[in-house]
C-alpha cells in the first residue's frame, strides 16, 4: 500500500505537496517501526528530495530501527549534510546497539565536523562513557556541559546521575541531585535507580518520600526502581509500594506487570504473582519469563512448564531469555525429555548459536544428560562462546567426574583468550573440591593469587569452602582474616563447614564474628546456626535465634522453618516442631523428614507412621532419608514386620536402592524382634561390605537375646575389621556376665587388658545460660563436682524412703549424664526442662535414675542419644522402657 502512496507521490508532481507526503508517511512509519516505509527512499532519490535533510532524519530513524546499525551507517554516510539531529541519531544507534567504542568515535567525528552536540548527544555518550569505564572521558564532557551552560538541563543531569552511579560513586551522583534544583520525574527515578545500584535501600525509599512532598508524580518507572528495594526490605514494603501504585492511578503496563511478578516471586507469593499477571490482557515475552521464572525460584516447576505452553498458545515467540529460563527448569527438574524438546524448539525459532541460549543448553546436558558430549556438541555450536559458556563447560566436565579433561579446557580457554572470571574461578574450585582434587585447586589458589582476581570476595568464598571441606580450618580462616570485605555467605560457608566436622560450638561462636563485622544474618546461616543448635543440643539458643527470626522476618524461609522444625524434634519440643511444620504453606521433603525424624526420635511412633502417610498423600515422593526414619520408628516401636514391608518397598514401589545405613536398621529390626539368623542371613547376602557398625548391631541384639554363639561370631567377624575397637570385648563381657558366664567374663577382660583396650569414657552436656557444660564418665574436675555428688547421694535416699526398687552399679555411679542432669537441676528454675545430650547410649541404671527423679519432682528430664530421645516425665519416659 506504501508502495502504491509512493508512486501517486510521483505522479502528483508538486514539490510542497511531495515533500509533505513523504514527510507524513516516514513520520507514520517510525512511530510505527514499519520497515515498509523504506520505500519511501526511492521517490525521495528520484524527485531530487535526498538533500532534504527533515526527511534524510526520518529515513536515518527508520533505517536504525528496521535494519540495524549497519545499515544506518551506510546511509549516514551517504548523506551530503548532516546536522545535530543526524549524528545524535547514529551515535545512538551504536549505544543501544551496545557498540560504545564506535559511538565515541562517531562523536569525536561530529566535534572535528563542527556541529554542536546538544543534551541527547550528551546523554548518550555519557552512557558510552559509564559502559565502557571512560570515568576521565565522562568528566570531560561534564565540564563540556557546565562550560555550555547545560548544567541545569533535567536530561544531563539524570544522564550524569546514572554515569557517577555507574562507577559505585554514589555520593557524588547525590551531591549533583542536591546541588541542581527543580527535578523533573526522570530526574528524580533516575537518584532512585542509582541508590537501589548501590543496594542504599532506606535512602532510595526515602527519596520516594521526598519526591512526593516534592509535588513531582512518579511514574511506571519509578516504581520498577522502588520493587527493586524491596527485595531487601521484605514483603510489607513490596505490598506498600503496590498500593501506592494503585492509589495513584498508574497504569499497569507490562513493564511495571513484570516488576511486581518478580517481587512477589522474590517471597514465594506466587498466586498474588499470577494476580497482578491477569490484572490487564496485555502481556510481553518478558512478563511470561518472570513468570515462568518465578515458578522455577519456588520449585512448582510443573506451572513452570505449563506456563511456557500457555505463553505458545498465546502466540508469542519465545525470545532467548524465555528460553533460557525454561531450560533452567528442566535443569532444576533434572528433565532431559523436556530439555531435548525445548532444544528442538530452539533450533526451529534459529537460536542455536545464541550464546545464552547455547549456555542454558550446556547447563541443563551437563545435569540432566549421563553423556557429557552433549554439552560439549552445543559449545562447538555456539558461534562466539563466552566466559559463562567456558565456564558451565569446564564445571560441567567436573562434575561428571572427568576433572583431567575439565583442566584441560581451562587451559584451552586461556589459550582461546578468554580470561576466566571469578565466577569461573570460584566454580572450577568449587567442582575441583567436590572431586577432592586438592593439588589441581592449590595451582588454581597460585593462578589467583597472580591475578586480580584474588581480592574478589567470590572467589575469597570459594576458597574458603574448599579449605574448611578439607578440614584444613586454620587456612580458611587464614583466608577469611586477609579478606578486605567479608559478607553472609563467608560465614555461613564456614559454619556449614564446621557444623559437617562436628564443630557446631564453634559454627555457634560465628554468630559474634557476624555481629562484629556488622553483617546481617540471613535465612541461609540461620539455617546453619539452627543445625549446630539441633546437634550440640542448646535449645536457648536455638530459640533465641527462632526470635531473631521471627523479627528479622526470615521465619517465612523454608530453610529457616526446616531447621526448627529439626531443632524442636532433636531437642524434645515435637509440639514446637509440629508448629512451625504447620507455617510452611507447601512442605518439601526435608520438611516431611524433619518433623518423621521428630516423632521418631521423641517416641512418637504412630504419629511418626501417620505423618509418613500424610507426606504420600501430599504427593511428594519419599526419598533414602526418609526411609532410615522409619526404618527407625519400626525398630522403635517393636514393629518387626512392617519394617521388613517398609524396607522392600523401597526397590519395589519407590525405585530406590536401600544403602548400608537402612541394611544396619534392617539388622537392628531383625534383631530385636528375636530373628537373630535372618539377620546374619542380611549381613551375609546384601550388596555391601560389612562394617563394624553393622556387626556391633547384630551383637547387641545378641546379648539382649543371650545368644552367646552368635553373638561370638558376629564379635570374631567385626574384630577382624578392626581388632582395636574395644566395643566388641565390652558387648561380650556384659552378655558373659547376663548369663552367668562369669569365667568368660573374666577371661574376655583379660584379653581386653592384654591388648590394652579401654572403652573411651562417655560424655554428656547440658547448656545453662548459653554456657554448654561437659561432664566425662567418672571425672571430679568441675568446680561443683562434691555438691553434684552429694544430689545424687540426696536423691538415692529419697528412692530408698519411698519404696523404689533402686540400686547403683558401682561405675555407674558416675555415669555422665547422671552428673549433667543432676548439675542442670541444681542450676535452672524448678520449673525448667533439662536438656541433656550423651555420645553414647544411655544405661539402664541412669534410665531409671531419671525415671525416678522425675516422679520425686515435677520435672522434665529430655536425654538425647544419637537420634533418639528419652523424655522423663512423672516417672515415665517416652521409649516405655
């Protein structure tokens, strides 16, 4: 049709009336971007109009958004005059075009033609400026615009607020705001921008506030940068910025759309997400990733995938991010079907050498695929790889076990001339360190330490989880005391780190390292502070850091809820746990396997089975952890033959594979329901190498049974995996003694004194007033030793006045949780819970010392040995023993 317009132009041979209609048609067409209006270019040639520099502009315009800048430049420089509106045009076109060097030279071109720059030209050179780091470039043309008397125009300084905030100098960015008065709505959403940059959450709200009184209204932009601040600030801020949105009228475009989705995304408000989606029709390719990435960041990756199908219906093409993100999904799912489909639409839509696109391909064959030489098939399709491509490779490579060939590359990447990144670096080491390859990381830590890259806090981080996994702490920390800035993810590696080793009182200690460094606590190392609390058993603490996260807002995590609900189960609290169980709004399983291994160990062993049904019926699949739970709660609970039902579903409904752990629960089942030959039978036939764990299992189940040749061979079979372990003589010495074997007895201690084995004395712990207290079987060292002593001689009285069938076995006497129990009644209100923690089981004079002292005093007693808790109450205690 523009055609046909062109040619009656040509017709109708009237200059005014030709120059009009041309002008008419490409104005239409730019504001349009209809390549069409190209056309327009022939009549303009022919009726001798090309020196007409209005209608030159408008074909400059429409080349640039319909043809590229290539083309754009061919024609600008066939134009025979040029003005200001000209070269703006085509320097522009480079800045979006993201080709900065080319727009500073094309600007150094129009100072030697002559022609006078105004504020647009400005602008955009400043943006050249900030992206390609030309800091003293970008002064000279501030003093370019003071010297022209621009100083006060809105567009320069919002262009010289983002500049400054470019290079991290952010006061300076402010003192310009300050200083230049009069603000217009760009102006003051660009400071706003430049504080968020910055991460100067309060001070970008502020600013808000400020430009409100300040009688400016915000616009759809303001409000994007303002949704952004709110990722820190919590949910309320988000849900207030929105309400502000709607008290001022502001239209929801799919920009604004877009920036909602992902703040409520950010806090797993997916449905309030799907809410502002559906608000208006209007939807881009990016509001439908936000989307479809929101749904990945909450694991509801099957909304994920059907959002990605309903985006096709709509009739949008997907673009690269859209892509990106879908194949991020099926990484995450561990889908290769889906992924192979996704790819297959990538090659239809001629993506395949996008260098995003060909890196989420790397990313999702490396994860989901068994063959490696998928994702190196994609790289060798990427027409210009990327440090990321290099990187997901290399890690790729790592991961699948092939470290030499993942070296290799790295250094193939080098050679390429591709300089590897901290992102690179700090993945090589963290993949190097998951393969223990130790000498190839200390070459890496070399390569480093040359380089920049050294001062980088991600790589410092990698480092530091790499030394700490190795157990080698005093050279993580070494790490830790060099760096210049340290942040949450240093400490919470470290504390992980240690809480892995055993260390949890030192994970603990890190909390005042934090503090010091004025370094917020976040859901990821209240997790881990909580796991150390679990673990050593210092329910203060733990519910001192539950507050912090109740204030902090971190409660709403599921990594924070998960860790109380482990804290609660281990430290005996299971109505605490089963609370905070109830505030996940959708459990995953390490919620379900946090509060079965609660009810398990607390001796709740119908709600343990009950809650196990629940989680199936929830639809989340058990896995291996699950299993050893209750494979537990069946050893617990005397249930012989659904533990034996309970372990072959495993392989037969649920497709995994039982380890050695659940082979030693399946012994232990076995064992105490009597079926001492079906459980050597076990030992002898599963598909693992028998350790002394498992020979130590059968054996107990041996002298509970007084099954003495049995019991002899399981001991001969476990000595001779470790001759030294004295476990075995002691287990043997107590069944002699059982069945009146005492000559063996004897006989079994000599050996034992012979060989000069001693059972390493048990240790019990109990925390008063945040100091963790540690009693040894038979010490005298603490300072309150005589008066604890004395207790126990008080309270064996009391047992003997009122009628209890007591009485002391010598050694035990002194047991460590006999002494731990009866300081922490000595030294807590009468009312109190005592929280007691043994590295060994539990005897049976200790268990009904405790039985006893609870039915003298209206106490709680809780003891903790290994996974499993004996809560005294009112002479009774939760294993009904």
């Amino acid at each position: 049709m523009l055609c046909k317009a062109a040619n009656r132009v040509i017709i109708r041979n009237e200059p005014t009336f030709l120059e009009e209609t041309c002008s008419r048609i490409l104005s239409f067409c730019n504001s349009n971007s209809l390549k069409q209006g190209i056309s327009v270019h022939s009549p303009v040639i022919k009726l001798g109009l090309h020196h007409h520099l209005y209608l030159n502009n408008n074909l400059l315009s429409l080349y640039t958004k319909c043809f590229g800048v290539n083309k754009a430049r061919h024609f600008f420089d066939e134009m025979p005059h040029k003005d200001v509106v000209s070269w703006t045009g085509i320097l522009s076109a480079y800045v979006k075009n993201g080709n900065h060097d080319t727009a500073l030279r094309v600007f150094d071109s129009m100072l030697i033609s002559g022609e006078s720059p105004n504020e647009f030209t400005l602008s955009s050179v400043l943006r050249s400026c900030s992206s390609m780091g030309e800091f003293d470039y970008g002064t000279c043309i501030q003093g370019y615009v003071i010297k022209e008397g621009f100083d006060q125009n809105p567009v320069l300084i919002s262009g010289l607020i983002d500049f400054y905030s470019k290079f991290g100098l952010v006061t300076e960015a402010s003192n310009l705001f300050i200083t230049k008065g009069n603000h217009d709505t760009v102006t003051w959403t660009m400071m706003i921008s430049s504080c968020v940059l910055a991460q100067r959450w309060v001070q970008a709200l502020q600013l808000y506030v400020d430009m409100v009184k300040a009688g400016v209204a915000p616009n759809e932009f303001t409000f994007v940068k303002l949704l952004g601040a709110c990722s820190v600030h919590g949910l309320n801020y988000g849900k207030l910025v929105h309400a502000h949105i709607l008290l001022r009228g502001v239209k929801l475009n799919v920009v604004l759309k877009t920036a909602l989705v992902n703040m409520y995304s950010r806090f797993r408000r997916m449905e309030d997400a799907i809410k502002v989606s559906n608000s208006t029709p209007e939807y881009d390719t990016m509001l439908w990733t936000a989307l479809i990435s929101g749904f990945a960041q909450n694991s509801m990756f099957r909304k994920a995938v059907s959002t990605f199908h309903a985006m096709g219906v709509s009739g949008i093409i997907p673009n690269n991010y859209m892509f990106s993100s879908i194949l991020n999904v099926s990484s995450l799912m561990l889908s290769l079907a889906l992924g192979q489909q996704v790819h297959s639409r990538v090659v239809v839509t001629g993506l395949e050498g996008d260098v995003s696109v060909g890196n989420a391909l790397i990313n999702m064959y490396v994860k989901c695929s068994d063959n490696v030489e998928d994702a190196l098939r994609v790289f060798r399709g990427i027409s210009l790889p990327n440090v990321v491509s290099w990187t997901s490779l290399i890690a790729g490579f790592a991961e699948h076990g092939l470290q030499l060939d993942s070296f290799h590359l790295f250094t193939e990447m080098r050679e390429a001339g591709i300089e590897p990144n901290s992102f690179t670096i700090s993945s090589i080491i963290r993949s190097f360190g998951a393969a223990k390859l130790l000498p190839q990381i200390l070459m890496l830590h070399g390569h480093v330490v040359k380089t920049n890259l050294y001062e980088d806090i991600a790589v410092q981080n990698a480092l530091v989880d790499f030394y700490a996994e190795f157990g080698m702490l005093n050279d993580a920390w070494q790490i830790v005391d060099t760096m210049n800035r340290r942040d949450a993810i240093t400490y919470t590696t470290l504390a992980s780190r240690m809480n892995q080793m055993g260390h949890h009182e030192s994970a603990l200690h890190i909390i005042t390292d934090m503090k010091n460094d004025d370094i917020k606590i976040d859901e990821f190392s209240t997790a881990s502070f909580l796991s150390a609390s679990a673990d050593l058993g210092t329910i203060m603490t733990g519910k001192q850091l539950h507050c912090h996260s109740v204030k902090s807002g971190l409660c709403k995590w599921f990594s924070v809820l998960n860790g109380l609900i482990n804290l609660y189960g281990k430290c005996g609290c299971i109505h605490d746990a089963q609370r905070a169980f109830g505030e996940i709004g959708m459990p995953d399983i390490f919620s379900w396997n946090g509060l079965i291994s609660g009810l398990t160990s607390n001796g709740y062993i119908p709600s343990a089975l009950s809650t196990f049904d629940d989680m199936k019926l929830s639809g989340v699949k058990p896995d291996a952890i699950t299993f050893l739970s209750i494979l537990s709660a069946c050893r617990n609970g005397k249930l012989t033959d659904l533990g034996l039902e309970h372990f072959q579903s495993m392989r037969e409904i649920y497709n995994i594979e039982p380890q050695l752990d659940h082979y030693v629960h399946l012994v232990d089942i076995l064992g105490q329901g009597g079926r001492l030959e079906e459980a050597m039978e076990v030992i002898q036939t599963m598909p693992f190498t028998a350790n002394t764990s498992i020979y130590k299992t059968l054996l107990r189940a041996c002298k509970a049974h007084r099954n003495i040749p049995l019991a002899e061979h399981t001991a001969k079979q476990g000595l001779e995996l470790d001759p030294l372990d004295p476990a075995f003589y002691i287990l043997l010495i107590n069944l002699y003694q059982d069945s009146g074997r005492h000559y063996l007895a004897e006989r079994t201690l000599t050996v034992m004194k012979e060989k000069q084995l001693r059972k390493n004395p048990s240790h019990s712990w109990v925390e008063i007033r945040d100091k963790v207290h540690v009693f040894v079987a038979g010490e005298r060292s603490h300072p309150r030793t005589n008066e604890i002593y004395e207790q126990i001689e008080s309270f064996e009285a009391e047992f003997k006045k009122h009628g209890y069938l007591f009485q002391g076995i010598g050694h035990s006497y002194y047991h460590s949780e006999k002494l731990a129990v009866v300081f922490g009644l000595l030294n807590t209100p009468s009312k109190a819970t005592i929280y007691v923690i043994k590295n060994s089981s539990i005897c049976r004079d200790c268990h009904n010392f405790m039985k006893f002292v609870t039915q003298l005093i209206d106490r709680e007693i809780i003891v903790r040995e290994g996974n499993r808790l004996h809560s005294f109450r009112k002479g009774e205690c939760s294993c009904r023993g």
